[in-house]
C-alpha cells in the first residue's frame, strides 16, 4: 500500500508527523506500505534568497497571520508550543525553524529522490532536509546545503551519477510544479495530508489515529482509472478552482498523445477561455463545432469567446443556435 504524505519541510508538524507514523508503521502488521513524499507549500511567497525568522516575526503583516493559525497564542508562544510537542516525539530539546526559506529546491531534491532511488532514497533525503532545517539551523533553499544532503544520502550511487551531484544541474523542477497542481487538484490543504487508497488524514496526528487510519485504509479498495482519465479529471479540477493555467499544465501530456481526444480538446478550450487566450479558444472550439455541429455548449463558449474578441455579429449566430438546442444558455 503505497502511503503519500504531502507536506512542506518547513513545517514543524510535517517534521513531527514523520516520527508519529514511523512508531504507527513500527507495530503495524498490515500489507508492506511504502511511504512517499509529495509536495507542499505553507509559505508560498518565501522569498528565493532566506531571510531570518526573527525579521518575520516582527513583520506586523506576518504576526497577524501568525496569529491566526493559532488563536489565543502569539507566534512566539505558538513556537514554544510546537517546540516542545516535537522534544516530546524525540526530535531534540533545540528544535526549531530559525530561516524563512523557499522550499521549491528542496522538494525538487526529495522528488528527484523518489524518481532516482525510491522510497528508502527519498526517505533519506527527507530526513536529512527536516534535520538541517529544524535541528542544524541551516539555509535549506542554498543549493549548496542541498547538494550536501545529496551526496550525504548517496544520490549519485543510487542514480547512477558520476562524481558528487549538483543540484544546479540535476533536473526536477517541471516534476515539482506538476506535483504541487496535482495537490491542488486533489484538495490537499494543509501540511502534513496523508493520502492511502483514496482516503485522506490531515495534521501530525497520534501514532494511534495513525494506525487506524491504515487499517481504514487497507480495507478501502478505491476505484483505479485509467492514467489518463485520472490526469484528465485532476485538470478539470483545477479549472474548477479557477486555476485554467494549471489545467493547461497538467493536460500537456494529454494533448500530445491525446490530441484528438474530444474531451481533452474541449477542457482545453474551457481553460484558453478562462485564461484569456482566446485566440487558440476560438481555434479549439471552431473545430470542436464543426465536427459536431449539435454540441451546443461547444457552440455557446465559442460565441462568448467571438463576444469577448468583439466580433459580435459572428457571435450572435453562435450563441442564439446554442440557446435554441439548450434554453438554459438563452439566460446568460
């Protein structure tokens, strides 16, 4: 049973979430899980270049939504707090986050991990970032502290590099970005989500909940699709959270091998309307029409897009033969 956590590793609770499910996975006598890890980001906008966690603190901006990610307490009171769940768990009574750091190489190196080594490779490297972050109190966004872990969880042996890797020349980046949209489209909200067989844990929880929630999820037998249908629905939910970009990412793949996949072009389409790029919309969907000329919400998008371009007559046409197949559209 594959186990995916989806996390940032500067989160203190994706740290301490690590060691919980180690002790659930130690007493477990269930089916061999692998555990992988996928991409998060809390902090979005960290800066490329760290900056110290104290000129964040005393950023009233930041303070205030320090503050809201828990309430009653100030983010210093909040750090104490955390601090001392995670010497609780074993992580070490000098623990703690004292950088603000882009976390987008970093996860570049732990997916790099999986893809070249597997989940024991990947594991390494995640713990080695959590470490150097919480505990060694270093810059986990340098490339150069980056590529020491690397070579400390022996990625060159594992993927066959010669000589000592650099992450300025290793790839990665594409796969990370695809990852974090696949996150997105999938609903995941918070670090650390644990995702097994459909089902989802948010939060660092007990090994105990831990434990029952693989049970859940072993028991669980989810539907499986088809790779490309699974792609084609995760884009479609990024559209639906207003993210066309991100859809037109995650269906690249599926239009080059896919192309002329009817719903691929038209989700297309949908996505080059919602992102302003009407020109290839009105590509799309004049093609789409007339293949099938009785589509009439291919018809009715492709007279909102002419309407957009200012060519109203042509979309009058379009969207008056849409609202006589379908009314509804008529009320637009």
């Amino acid at each position: 049973m594959r186990v995916e956590i989806w996390a940032d590793v500067v989160c203190g609770w994706a740290h301490i979430g690590k060691r919980r499910l180690e002790k659930a996975l130690a007493s477990w006598e269930g089916e061999p899980v692998e555990v992988v890890w996928r991409p998060y980001r809390i902090d979005p906008s960290a800066p490329a270049r760290a900056v110290p966690m104290a000129d964040l603190l005393r950023d009233p901006v930041a303070d205030e939504a320090l503050r809201a990610c828990a309430p009653g307490l100030s983010p210093t009171e909040n750090r104490a707090r955390v601090a001392g769940v995670a010497a609780a768990e074993g992580l070490g009574e000098q623990w703690g986050s004292e950088w603000r750091a882009s976390t987008l190489e970093a996860h570049r190196l732990i997916a790099l991990a999986y893809e070249k080594g597997g989940a024991e490779l990947q594991d390494r490297v995640v713990e080695r970032v959590l470490r150097a972050h919480f505990v060694d109190v270093q810059d986990i966004s340098d490339l150069a502290v980056l590529t020491a872990i690397a070579a400390e969880a022996g990625l060159a042996e594992e993927a066959g590099y010669t000589g000592e890797p650099s992450l300025e020349t290793l790839p990665g980046a594409e796969l990370v970005r695809e990852l974090l949209l696949v996150g997105k489209a999938k609903g995941v909200r918070t670090s650390p989500t644990i995702v097994a067989n459909g089902l989802a844990l948010e939060g660092a929880q007990p090994p105990e909940a831990l434990r029952e929630f693989l049970e859940d999820a072993a028991r669980h037998t989810p539907r499986r699709l088809p790779a490309e249908v699974e792609r084609l629905r995760l884009a479609e939910s990024l559209l639906d959270q207003r993210d066309p970009l991100g859809t037109l990412t995650l269906l690249r793949p599926l239009m080059a091998e896919h192309g002329d996949d009817r719903g691929v072009r038209l989700l297309a389409a949908r996505a080059y309307f919602a992102s302003a790029q009407l020109n290839r919309a009105r590509t799309a969907l004049e093609s789409l029409v007339a293949e099938s000329p009785d589509d009439s919400y291919a018809r009715h998008l492709l007279g909102r897009t002419l309407q957009r371009q200012g060519r109203h007559e042509e979309a009058a046409s379009h969207l008056t033969l849409a609202a006589a197949m379908t009314p509804d559209y008529g009320t637009d």
